[in-house]
C-alpha cells in the first residue's frame, strides 16, 4: 500500500519519524447520540474506523525496522480496544516527569512567543477577551494540563485557534 511503500522510500536516505496526531478522533467523535437510532448508527462507524486504525497500525508494526520513532497523541486512553493491538513495545508517555514539557506551551511561551500577534488584533474588545483566556487562564483550563508543581503545558491547537480567527 501507499503507506508502506512511502516509509520504504522514506528510509532509504534514513529512518523517518511519523507523528499521528489525535488517534482517537475517528472512534471518540462517534461515541455519542441523541437517540437510539444514531447511537447504533455512530457506534457501527466507531468500530468500521477501529478497524480501520488496527489495519494502519498493523502497517506500523510491519515497517518498524524502517521507522526511526513513531509518536502517537490523543485524547482518551483507548490502547486496550484492540486499535493498537497490531503494534507492540508501546510506552505510555503521559505522565512520565522525564516528557512533561514535550508538547503544549507553558504561560511564559504564551506571553513571550504570542503576544506580538494578541496586540496586533484590530478589535479590542475581542483582543482583550482572547488575552484573558488564553493568556492568564489557559494552562489552568480543562485545556491545559497541569505537568508539575512548576510548568504547564496547555494544547497548542488552542492557541493556533483563536490566533487564526483573527
């Protein structure tokens, strides 16, 4: 397949790195419903796309020795429904000190990296409402997490967000 063949090509200058981003998208954005009809209905596309990611991960799996590092980001802890049962040698890297600041920005970055582009917003009343919630309660929101007693690390999708509305 196309995947397969692309990591190939890919190593034979040196090992890529592959980053899916939100794994879990395509089974926790169909785990819901008004009633029952939709329920059944989004939960039969819930485990079509499962099957979809075991058969993508299976790929993973057969072209390891091709990949330098593979990094995998969602949401929801959903390894053990068998999506990921085509891979092995997974570490959960969530909650290990060693990766707090892997990904995400602290407040510092906020401030420093950011608000060139906050000032720079042609609506005050909108600008000021953005630096509000991005800037002084963003890494304490339910989209920020809390790494340790010293940083934060908040979704950089959230940042991007309200920065590309302007």
């Amino acid at each position: 397949g196309l995947l397969r063949d692309t990591i190939r090509y890919l190593s034979k200058e040196a090992q890529p790195v592959l980053l899916v981003d939100e794994y879990d998208a395509p089974l926790v954005d169909h785990i819901r419903g008004s009633n029952a009809q939709e329920w059944n209905h989004n939960l039969q596309v819930a485990e079509a796309n499962r099957q979809i990611l075991k058969d993508f991960y299976s790929v993973l799996k057969a072209q390891g020795g091709n990949l330098r590092f593979l990094m995998v980001t969602g949401v929801s802890k959903v390894a053990h429904v068998s999506v990921f049962s085509g891979l092995s040698n997974l570490n959960d890297i969530t909650l290990h000190p060693q990766y707090d600041m892997l990904l995400g920005y602290t407040q510092q970055e906020l401030e420093s990296y950011f608000s060139p582009y906050i000032l720079d917003y042609p609506n005050l009343e909108v600008r000021e409402a953005f630096t509000e919630s991005l800037l002084q309660d963003y890494a304490h929101t339910a989209q920020g997490k809390t790494i340790n007693d010293q940083h934060h690390a908040g979704r950089a999708g959230a940042a991007g967000n309200g920065l590309g509305e302007r």
